[in-house]
C-alpha cells in the first residue's frame, strides 16, 4: 500500500487579550502549531503541567509544535486565573 499525500500541518492561533485566552478551549492533532498572539501590555505564559510552558512576551507572539496527543488543561503562570483547554489527537 502506497502512502497518502503527506499531511500539512495547520496553526491554531490564540489571541490573549484583556487577561483572556481566546478562544478557550482548541484542538489540533500532533504535528500542528499553535500560535499565541499576546496583545495585552505584559507578558503571559502557556503554560500545562507535564506539558509545555511557553513565554509569550506583551505584544508578540509565540507558537508551539504539538508534539504528543492528551487533553492540556493550561494556563498563565503570571495570571493564574487565566485557563484555557487543548486538546490533541
């Protein structure tokens, strides 16, 4: 059997802004990148326990290449009471 076209990743893009994840709640499958676009004026983090943990600086963006499949619960280590959800198949 031969291999089927190769799959192309897709990005997944969050905006952060007003101390918010938006959206809240993704899903990607392994391979895609996600994409923070941070346009508060302080910095955030993404950040899943026994996951990832990505610095997002105020007015730029960071991105992360999903590397394993789950549910990650994650959140602003700086703004705790920010939480969003992704979900990877």
């Amino acid at each position: 059997m031969l291999p089927g076209p190769p799959v192309r990743a897709e990005t997944i893009r969050v905006t952060i802004e007003k101390l918010v994840f938006s959206p809240a709640e993704i899903s990607a499958v392994v391979g895609d990148v996600i994409e923070w676009q941070n346009k508060d004026v302080m910095a955030h983090t993404a950040t899943a326990k026994d996951g990832f943990d990505v610095v997002i600086p105020p007015g730029k963006t960071a991105t992360l290449t999903v590397t394993k499949a789950g549910v990650f619960d994650y959140y602003c280590r700086f703004h705790p009471n920010m939480k969003a959800r992704l979900q990877v198949r």
